[in-house]
C-alpha cells in the first residue's frame, strides 16, 4: 500500500496534492491508487507510435491533468513537456520524454 511518506520519498508534492482533496489523506491515496490503474500512459505510446499527434496530445493533455492534480511532479514533468510539444504539432522524437514518464510511473508503482 502507498504512504504518504513514500510518495514525499518519490517527489510528490503530497500536502499539495492533499489539499486539492479537501484536507483528506485516505481519499487523495484513493486517488494515487486510480491513477496506478489508469492504462493512458500505454495508450499515449501506442498513439505516438502510430504518429496519431491529435490522439496523443488529447491523451497526453488528460494525464497531464490527473498528475499534477495529484502532484505527482516526477510524471507530470515528462508529461507537460509531451504535452506542450504535442499541442504545437512539433515532429519531433518523444521517445525520452515517453520512457522518463515510464520510468517515473514504474517508480511509482513500485512504492
């Protein structure tokens, strides 16, 4: 089970990310815990894969928003920055950015 303790450890900004959940700890790891579940980061590769920049940025855009509204700083950082590029249509290769968000979820997921 995720503690607070260990995601401070992984660079969360948990009393953050606590007081966007109203002051409620159990519900703020409720919401760490879905966003372990959630299977976008695999659709994002999959969509950069397939050169998809619309699909991408949609889906990099909404775990954009799920990290930093939990802040989860190590993913949100790769993330924005996909985000960002894929907003101007830059072709360019993600593939750094995708593996560091990888990286930092697999981090996390490990806690």
């Amino acid at each position: 089970m995720i503690t607070v303790d260990a995601l401070r450890n992984f660079g969360a900004n948990v009393d953050e990310g606590i007081a966007r959940c109203m002051g409620k700890e159990d519900f703020y790891l409720m919401l760490v815990g879905r966003a372990l579940d959630d299977k976008k980061l695999t659709v994002l590769e999959k969509q950069l894969g397939e050169k998809d920049i619309d699909g991408a940025f949609e889906t990099a855009h909404a775990l954009k928003g799920m990290y930093a509204n939990l802040s989860l700083d190590p993913l949100t950082k790769p993330v924005s920055e996909m985000t960002e590029l894929l907003r101007s249509r830059t072709d360019t290769d993600y593939t750094q950015l995708l593996e560091e968000a990888k990286a930092q979820f697999e981090k996390l997921s490990a806690l």
